[in-house]
C-alpha cells in the first residue's frame, strides 16, 4: 500500500503553476491547481497543454488521477493546506512588479485559514513582510522558483538548489515546505524570508549581467578582431567564473530576466539606492539587439523593400514563449527601416502571430528563406543546425546571414556560399573566399 503524500495546492496556473503542480504529481502528491481562467482549466483537465514545455504533456498524462484542474478556490482550500503561489508579477509602467494578482489571492484567504502559503511568483523583498503584516498568523514562505523554460521539468527534478524564506514563528511551516523537496537530493538553504525574496533577485540580476557583460566583450572583439567564442572558453576556465551565460548573442529575453533585473533597479531605486550596474545591464540588452540592423545595413545598404527572414522568434529554444523576445524589437526595427519581414519559428508562431500581425509567418525555414535578401538567426532551434544550408543560399536573393546566437558553424555557412555575421566573430574571417 503506497503512502498518502501530502496534498498540494497551486495558485495560479501559468507556466510556473503548470510544471510545479505536474512535478509535484509525479512525486505521488494529490494536486489541485487553481486558475481563474475557465477556458485554460477545462483545456488541462481534458489533457491540453497551454504552454509548450519539454516531458510536461507526459508528465500531465501520466498523472491526471492526482491532478485537479480548477476554477474554485474553495476546491482548493478543502483539498489542500500548503497552497503554492504562481499567479504572474509583470512590470508596471514604472519599472515596479504588479502585486495585484498576489494580493487577490491573500485576500481570497479565509480570515481563520490555517493554511501555508508558499510564495513561488517572483516578489520584490519586502512583500512577504507586507503580507504577514496584513494577515498576523498566516503562515508564510517564499520559496522562489528557479526554473528555465525548455529544461524546467528536468530542472525541478534535480534543483541545484532550494531556498525555503520563513520568518521566526514560521519554522513549522517552512519545515513542511522542505519535507516536500527533500527526496529531489538539491541543497536545501533556510533563511528569513527578504533574503529569499533577494536571492530570487539577485540571481537572475547576476545572470543577466553576466549576458550583457559578455555581449559587451562581443562589441569590443569585432573592433579589435577577436572571437568571443574563445574569450569566453578561456574566462569559463577560471572557476571563479563559471562558464555558463557567457553566451554573447541578441541579448536576453523571456518572462523573468527583463521583468526582473527592473523589478531590482526599481526597488533599490524606491529605497532611496541607485543601482547603477543594472542601468547599464538594462541598456546594453536593448542596444544589442539592435545591433543587428547596422550589420544587415552594412553589407545591404538601406533596408527599404529589403526582404528579410527571422529564423525562430520564441525568447530562447524549445519554448513558444514570446515575453520580451528579441524578435518583437528587431521585427519592429526592421520595418522601422522599411523592410519587409518574414519569419518561421517551429512552434512559437501562433503566440508570435498575435504580437507581430505585420510580419509574414510561413510554416518552415525553407520557406522563410525563399527570395530573401538576409537572414538573421534570432533563436538557436536545433533544426537550424540541420538545414541543408547549401540549398537554402540557392533560393536566397542574396545569401546573407547574421547569426544572432553564434549558433551555426561559420565555415561551413561560408562553405554553403553564405556571407555570415555573428556576434563577436571576426568579419573578415568568416567572408566567403570568392566574395569579390
Ligand atoms: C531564467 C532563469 O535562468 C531561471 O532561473 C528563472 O527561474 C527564470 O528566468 P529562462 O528565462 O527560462 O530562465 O531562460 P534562461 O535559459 O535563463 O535564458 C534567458 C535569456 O538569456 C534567453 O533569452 C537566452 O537566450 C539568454 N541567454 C542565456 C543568453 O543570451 N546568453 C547566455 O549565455 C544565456
């Protein structure tokens, strides 16, 4: 006789809400997960999956006896008494996260509820204060989500770490939380719960300084002639720094980094602090993915009725994911400059199609190829690794690709009878042999 787990409660069923509420149903918990959005819960629980994510459909499938999708919260509050948060904190026109989701849902709270509630949307430190203020004997955790879209179930399944933020009275509950990561084998940090709020923060502040520092190395090695690719081997090397996201490229994108190295500034900013690093981190990421334009100005001339092919437009690969995707600025940028826009993507079009109504979407990247003056490569999709690029330049007007990833192999790129750019790489070494 297996043992009963113990019954899990997900607040809000977005991406975050989907994978936590799966992950913690393959685990043998009970879950019943709680949307207000009547159309997204009848899809789940018919087995539709909203978001593109790697094994979360199987993971969804194989565990509908002990997942519950739900529009009532009451359904929720009797199944469970740890209620995981993961309603989404977008930016507000100043730069501050938007709490109104988090607040209706406290609200929500019966007055004498008993219940734990687990903080996974991304917060600025501070909130868990704020809340446990309002709600005296309310037990409170921030336990931030530290998952990346395309490796997200995997990542849940092997944490590098847990942190678990619970304030002196909370102890219990923060114990009940860890009880429920343990058999995943992650270290697991205890701490107050600002500085599990900042942890949330920092890191994702770090890694996308980490991205704009590198993409500023990458600008100063085209002008000096040096390869990124190797500045950056040779730095990962130095264990001091790590070599991950020190991938030079377009600039970061996506649900969290944008959202939240603004969401940091703005809150030292309202302290009174003037977090200079992140205006710089901010700035560097939108003028990089603009770079792009000056390079296809540089070898086409003006871009007027130039035809040019965006190859992916998801944030990053294997995610349909569209929030603040270099895609949407370069499309936008492009047209700016009066060329025509078209664009394939293997399986974010249909969200694209929504944001980007003046870009003409085709089905494959042969197609998107076809008659085009450039290309550019805005996401590292595997498939792009295996297109017969040869054929590709034939059908092109004008062979032309900058590789906004540093994804595809310049020499065979220039071998296919490509004029290939990257980002970092030296120009010159990369033109083709018989370029006049
Ligand atoms: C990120 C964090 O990594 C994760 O911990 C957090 O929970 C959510 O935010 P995610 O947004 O899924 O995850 O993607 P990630 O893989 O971190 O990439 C973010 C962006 O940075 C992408 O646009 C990616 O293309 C870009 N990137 C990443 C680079 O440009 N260079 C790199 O070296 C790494």
């Amino acid at each position: 006789m297996s043992e009963q787990r113990e019954p899990v409660g997900v607040i809000g069923v977005g991406w975050v809400g989907l994978v936590t509420a799966a992950c913690f149903a393959e685990l043998g918990h009970p879950v019943v997960a709680r949307d207000i959005l009547a159309e997204k819960v009848e899809a789940l629980s018919r087995g539709e999956l909203t978001i593109h994510e790697p094994g979360l459909a199987e993971l969804v499938q194989r565990n509908a006896e002990r997942l519950t999708f739900t529009t009532d919260m009451s359904e929720l509050l009797d199944a469970a008494r740890l209620l995981f948060v993961c309603v989404d904190t977008p930016p507000t026109y100043s730069g501050d996260a938007d709490l109104s989701r988090v607040r209706s849902v406290v609200e929500e709270l019966p007055a004498d509820s008993e219940h734990v509630l687990i903080m996974k949307s991304t917060v600025p430190a501070g909130t868990g204060e704020s809340i446990r203020r309002d709600r005296p004997g309310l037990p409170y955790v921030s336990c931030p989500e530290f998952l990346k879209e395309g490796t997200a179930v995997a990542d849940f399944m092997n944490p590098d770490r847990v942190v678990i933020g619970a304030d002196a009275g909370d102890e219990g509950a923060g114990d009940a939380v860890a009880r429920l990561y343990e058999p995943l084998g992650g270290a697991i940090l205890r701490t107050d719960v600002a500085s599990a709020e900042m942890i949330k923060l920092a890191s994702n502040a770090f890694l996308a300084t980490k991205i704009s520092f590198i993409n500023e190395i990458a600008n100063v090695c085209e002008e000096v002639g040096a390869d990124v690719g190797e500045v950056a081997r040779g730095m990962g090397l130095d264990e001091r720094i790590g070599s991950s996201f020190l991938r030079a490229g377009i600039g970061y994108g996506g649900s969290c980094f944008p959202k939240d190295v603004s969401a940091l500034k703005m809150l030292a900013g309202n302290t009174g602090y003037h977090f200079q690093l992140l205006t710089a981190v901010i700035e560097v990421n939108e003028l990089q993915k603009r770079r792009v334009v000056a390079k296809l100005q540089r070898h086409l001339g003006s871009l007027i009725d130039k035809r040019v092919a965006l190859l992916g437009l998801a944030f990053k690969p294997d995610t349909d994911d569209m929030r603040e995707a270099s895609s949407l600025v370069l499309a936008a940028r492009l047209q700016g400059e009066g060329a025509e826009v078209v664009a394939y993507d293997p399986v974010a079009s249909k969200r694209a199609g929504e944001l980007l109504s003046s870009v003409e979407l085709v089905g494959s990247a042969v197609e998107a190829l076809e008659g085009a003056d450039a290309a550019v490569l805005v996401t590292e999709w595997g498939e792009f690794a295996e297109l017969d690029w040869a054929a590709a330049a034939e059908r092109m007007t004008r062979p032309l690709i900058v590789d906004g990833r540093n994804f595809l192999d310049p020499e065979a790129l220039v071998k296919a009878g490509f004029e290939y750019e990257g980002i970092g790489q030296t120009v010159s070494a990369a033109r083709p042999a018989a370029a006049s």
